[in-house]
C-alpha cells in the first residue's frame, strides 16, 4: 500500500542554518503531497502541499517541490529560526487516505 | 475557514475508568472527520473515521469506540480504560481543497 517516510530526528540545527528534512513516498496513484508541522503541546497544522509533479508547495520560508522521478517531497528551509522548533510530518493523501510519516524532530538552537 | 473544537485539553483517569472526548467542527458541513492518537514520541494512528451521521468505520481493533450522534460533532469513548490509553488524541478533518485541519488535541493520562 501507499507510504511515507521520512528522515528520523532528532535534528538539531543552530538559527540560521538551512534545514532539509528527506521525504521519499511510494504509491500506486497520483497522491497529493502534504507537510504539517506540529508545535510543542498542539495539534497539526497544515504548513504546505503540492497536488501534482513538479508543484512547489510553500509557506512560511519554507518549500517543497513533488518530484515524481524521485517519488521525493523533500522539506527546505533557507534560514531556521527557534520558532521553527516543532516536529514535522511528511504525508500523502490517495482518494480519502492520508498515510503520514513517523515525523521529525527539529530544534533550533540560538 | 474551518475550525475543531476539542476538550478537555488534558485529562488524567484511573484505570478503569470510563471516557469521553470530544469534537465538534465549524465552518463546514458534512464533513470526513478522523480520530488519531500520538503516542509519546511517536506517530500518528488512525483510529477511527466516519464519512456522515452514524458511520464509524474502525482502523485499529482495540479498547476504544466513536459516534458520531451530528453531523458536526465526533466522540471517543471507552467504557474502561487502560494503561496503553494514554497517549494525545487528535481530531481531524478534511479540508475543502486537500489535507486535514487539525483540533488542538487531548492529552490523556491513564494512571
């Protein structure tokens, strides 16, 4: 069946660093792609998606492109701050099932 | 926009005890909602979903149940809880043009 998954934390990065969290996905169909982030104590907040190939999904400095010839959705972040410290959840979505990833850890460290 | 509600936002029960959660959703109607629960450091479950008003389909066999008596309104229960309960209890649904909205969660302690 469908799946994610993504690269295990922790990771610990210092303000300023650039940030990328692996996302690799396997699937029978065409899935939506999606990142959420989870701040300490909180539900999950959608952060971006791409709904098909070559889409750039972004938001918050924060990007996403779907490659298909990678089954890839790689997370990236230029320049983390300390209010990027959550846990993020790669996912994809085929039909009505959304399967997420183990998610990954990040602290940022000023 | 869309918006769950979830409370309480933390519980701590005896075990045996029983329990009710519970979400309600505004800004939409007839909506796919979800219970997931997240262990401590660990990933989402799927636990239940429900596509309308009394419709329940179960992913995970275990000590826990769901109704849905609204349209907008999904609630966890158990009738004696156990130990293996705790955990952070996510409500979910769909959003009008792909992924989830989220409630702010239910963090159980069953001690």
């Amino acid at each position: 069946g469908d799946s994610v998954t993504q690269m295990e934390g922790p990771v610990t990065l210092s303000e300023e660093a650039c940030l990328t969290i692996n996302c690799t996905y396997t699937a029978t169909g065409y899935p939506s792609l999606f990142w959420y982030v989870q701040y300490p104590g909180e539900g999950l907040q959608l952060l971006l998606k791409a709904t098909k190939a070559d889409d750039k999904g972004s938001n918050k400095g924060f990007e996403a492109t779907y490659r298909k010839e990678t089954t890839s959705f790689h997370l990236e972040k230029g320049s983390v701050q300390v209010s990027d410290s959550a846990v993020y959840f790669c996912a994809l979505s085929d039909a009505n099932d959304m399967r997420f990833g183990a998610g990954t850890r990040l602290t940022v460290k000023p | 926009s869309q918006t769950i509600h979830q409370w309480p936002a933390t519980l701590v029960q005896p075990v045996g005890s029983p329990l009710s959660l519970e979400c309600t959703v505004e800004g939409t109607s007839n909506p796919n909602l979800y219970w997931y629960r997240q262990a401590a450091g660990r990933g989402l479950q799927l636990l239940f979903y429900s596509v309308g008003i009394g419709q329940i389909s179960s992913e995970v066999p275990q000590n826990l149940s769901a109704s849905r008596p609204q349209d907008r309104q999904f609630i966890l229960s158990s009738k004696k809880l156990l130990l293996s309960d705790s955990g952070f209890y996510l409500c979910a649904c769909d959003r009008p043009r792909g992924g989830y909205t989220f409630g702010s969660g239910t963090r159980l302690t069953v001690v």
